[in-house]
C-alpha cells in the first residue's frame, strides 16, 4: 500500500505515533484535511515550506522525531518534485499510474503492495498531480499579487495569467 504525496508531504511512521505521542495528541496538531493512511504510514500535505516546517515543530513537541544524525527517523518530508528531502531507509518513493494520469506516492520498504490512499474526496482531475504549478518565493514577490485569504486558501493574481492562483494553508 502507498499513500498520495502531492505537494510537499510529511510522511510518518504509524508504528513512530502509536508507541509515542498516540493518536489523540497526534490528531491534534493535524490542522488540515490533507491526510491518509495505509498500514505502515500516514500523510499529511502542505503547499508551503513554512507550514511544513510549523508541523515537524509541533511533531516534535509531542516527541516524534524529525532526523537523527540527517536520517529521517519519525517522520520524513517529500516533495512531489524532488522526493525525500533527507535520507530515509523505511519510505519507497515513486510515481504510480492510476489511469487517468500518475502520482507521486510513498509506501515503506516493508510492504508490496500498489494500492494508493488518497485523502478523502480527493479527485486525480484538477489534483496537484495533473495540474502541479511551482512558484519560487521570489515569484510570490514578484509575479503574484496577493488578493485575499478565503476558506484556508491564500488567493492570489497571477501578472502572467491574469488568472488567480491558490495556497492553501495550514
């Protein structure tokens, strides 16, 4: 089994939250309605390096562990571009077709299987998989107006497109 990794994910280990912090004080710094699980690991998705790095402070505060010695150990976080961002041994990464186009996924060196989870109501058609768009920080700055923060989304006007661009955030 394989869980979605669109946009920047935090991959954690089940087995990390269960024997620590447990269920109830993990769901709690859970913010956002990106997550799903298979057997061995669960997602958690952001669009911004900031609400990330937020998330691993507050793993971290009830006592998941982010790296230790620059080896994931907890927890680790995979861009749907680039992959893990530091060395783990317990997540497989890859590209998986689900018909109409592929994902990114990640599933743990334990397990074989190829089914992927997918948060709930989440669509392959208008994903970050089929229509993904980077905007380096200098972008925002220089190429993208910002309009309004509506429903956990920052909106804002692409000069190029003269179309709105959305981030959600945590």
């Amino acid at each position: 089994m394989a869980v979605l990794a669109e946009a920047i994910s935090v991959i954690l280990q089940i087995e990390s939250i269960e024997s620590g912090p447990g269920w109830d004080e993990f769901n709690e710094i859970v913010t956002n309605n990106t997550g799903c699980a298979d057997g061995f690991l669960v997602r958690v998705g952001f669009m911004t390096p900031v609400d990330v790095e937020s998330f691993i402070l507050d793993a971290e505060r009830i006592g998941l562990n982010h790296q230790i010695d620059g080896t994931a150990k907890d927890l680790v976080v995979v861009d749907q571009k680039g992959g893990c961002t530091t060395p783990c041994d317990w997540v497989e990464v890859g590209k998986i077709n689900l018909g109409p186009g592929s994902v990114v996924a990640c599933r743990h060196v334990d397990d074989e299987s190829k089914q992927v989870f997918t948060p709930d109501g989440w669509e392959y058609s208008g994903s970050l998989s089929e229509t993904y768009g980077f905007a380096p920080n200098e972008s925002v700055e220089k190429g993208l107006k910002f309009l309004r923060h509506e429903d956990g989304l920052d909106v804002y006007l692409s000069e190029l497109t003269g179309k709105e661009v959305y981030v959600g955030r945590s």
